[in-house]
C-alpha cells in the first residue's frame, strides 16, 4: 500500500510557527498514511534546523529548499510527493486538532478528484455551502465568492488528476495563484464534493511565507493574475463570464481595502481617491462594474461596486475606509 496524503508545506522564516503546522499533521494521523514535504525558500531564522530535529524521529516529513516564491515551492513539493492524494498547508497556519481523523475515509471511499472542507478564520468558522459536482457550477460557486473558495488549502486534490494534466502554480505569478491554480485544476475535475468537517485553521494574522513581503503596492500582482484568469475563463469557459466579474469587483474590493484605504497607510487622502480613481480606469474592473446589474449589487459585498455604478465614488471610498477599519480592529483583538 502506498502514501495516502502529501502535505506539503512551503516555508520562509517560519521558526515561530512550522513546528505546530507539522504536529498538527503528525499527531493526527498515522505514519504509514502521509508525508510531510516541507519546501524552504531561503530561511535565516532557524526553520531548517527544527525541520532537520524533527525529521530525525519521523521518517515521514522530508525537507527541500527551493529559491522564487510559493508557487516554486508548491510545485517543487507537488514534483516530490508520493502520495494519492495533495493537500496543501501553510507554515503559520494548522489542520485542527481531531480534523483529520476521518480523512482517510472521506477522501478515499468519495473517489473525488477534489473534496472541499469547512475552515476557520481566527476564531470564526467558516461553514461553506455545498458545492455542485460538475465542475462548470462548481467553479461558478468558487469563483463568485473567492474569498471562502479560491484557496488551494482547505481541500484534498487527486495527484492523478494534477500529473496527468500537467496542473501546476504559475510561476510568473506574485499574487493569486490560488484562484489561477484552481481554476485550471478545477476544469479537469470529474467529481468534487464538500465535506463537513472544520478542517484547516488560517490565522488572521496570516502574512506570506514566502520571500517577496515588502510594502510595494500588490495591486500590479492582483491586476497580472486577473488577466491570466480572465483568459482561461474567456476562452475555455465562456458561460462563466458573469461569475467572473463577481470575482473581479471583489477582487477590486480586495486591492481597495487593503492596499489604497489600508488603515495602516499614513498617505494623505487626496493620494487615496488619485489611486482608487486609477484602479477604477483599469479595463478589466471597468468591464467588470460595468456587467454587473444594479439588482445583484444589494448585497453587503457588492454595495460598494452599487455607489460606483451610481456615480457614488465617495460613498464606495467612505465604505473602503469603514471595511479596513474593521479589519484593524479584528486584528488588534
């Protein structure tokens, strides 16, 4: 009998938090059921040297380094595994304690090409709907609410379905390779579930893992990665065009509160509304606001693109500035 899991776990100066990201693997399951691939993208803080002490009492977690960013080292782990099944875990975050219990059975007797799991952010669970099992709905689902689907943790994918498509992260990519990743992977599915269980623990301070974190805008990642996306949808999955433009006004929503109106951002507010006012220009978000019909715009999430399409742009700033604000505070909690 082979491997049944590969966790793979990218990793950059991951000292504080790596040794509970691959307990909380460990200490759940047995030995003869995973591997560990933990993939290091240059640590100085003494990651690699508590890997190595834990390597030497678990013959199942293997170590290797890579240099370019997360989705080098995904794909290198992806490259390495062994097992029937992928799941992927972030070095700061963990799969919840008494979570992996029923994997096995969950993954194996479903015989699904990807199964979906409940999360929790912080201290919240994050209960998500069940997700149709044709790939063409399901993709519908994920990509209109993004920010509760789009994630490659959270799910256990077939690494037949992944070698036999040649399915890996972008490379060229610096933001949103998740929902690039899934996009394309999700195509090749033929059949998804969604499983009940509370699996995986993301923390809310979550900051990447990888080398790259600096204070330069991400908007010119966020806007590469919605071009790649844009294509693949457009050309091979034409009749999800609308949920795209959901995805895209979120993802605009993203980009404006956590990158123009960060709370945490001391320039002055006239280099704000400048800032806003050119993301808002960009041809792919103006096409977006554009299709997206005044009736669908009610909802909480999508108020802001409502203020837009009204020519309301200071009540969207005004609702921008309030969501970073909340943001600030969960964070200080």
């Amino acid at each position: 009998m082979g491997i049944t899991f590969s966790f793979i776990i990218p990793t950059y100066n991951s000292k504080k938090t790596i040794i509970r990201a691959i307990e909380s693997v460990t200490k759940q399951l047995d030995k003869a059921d995973y591997e560990v691939i933990v993939v290091d993208d240059g640590s100085q803080d003494g990651t690699v040297e508590l890997v190595h002490d834990l390597m030497k009492d678990n013959g199942s977690i293997h170590f290797t380094s890579t240099i370019g960013g997360v989705s080098f080292a995904r794909n290198k782990g992806i490259n390495q595994a062994q097992g029937e099944y992928l799941l992927f875990l972030d070095s700061d975050d963990y799969y919840v304690e008494g979570s992996l219990k029923n994997l096995k059975g969950t993954v194996t007797q479903s015989k699904s090409d990807l199964v979906i799991f409940n999360f929790e952010h912080g201290n919240n669970p994050v209960l998500l709907a069940e997700v149709p099992n044709t790939n063409v709905e399901a993709l519908s689902v994920m990509l209109s609410n993004p920010t509760k689907y789009m994630t490659v943790w959270g799910k256990a994918y077939r690494a037949e379905t992944i070698h036999e498509n040649n399915i890996r992260f972008n490379e060229d990519l610096k933001l949103s390779e998740d929902s690039e990743f899934l996009v394309r992977y999700v195509q090749k599915c033929n059949k998804i579930i969604s499983d009940n269980t509370l699996l995986y623990h993301y923390s809310i301070d979550n900051v990447s893992v990888m080398r790259g974190t600096n204070k330069q805008s991400k908007i010119p990642g966020y806007l590469e990665s919605l071009e790649v996306v844009q294509e693949d949808v457009f050309n091979n999955l034409p009749e999800l065009k609308q949920s795209f433009y959901q995805y895209t006004v979120i993802q605009m929503n993203i980009m404006m509160v956590r990158e123009i109106f960060n709370y945490g951002d001391n320039s002055d507010y006239s280099s704000k509304v400048r800032k806003s006012n050119e993301l808002l220009r960009n041809k792919i978000i103006q096409e977006a606001i554009k299709q997206m019909k005044l009736r669908d715009c009610m909802s909480p999430r999508f108020l802001p693109v409502f203020f837009i399409k009204l020519g309301m742009r200071s009540l969207a700033r005004l609702m921008f500035r309030l969501r970073s604000w909340n943001n600030y505070r969960k964070e200080l909690k």
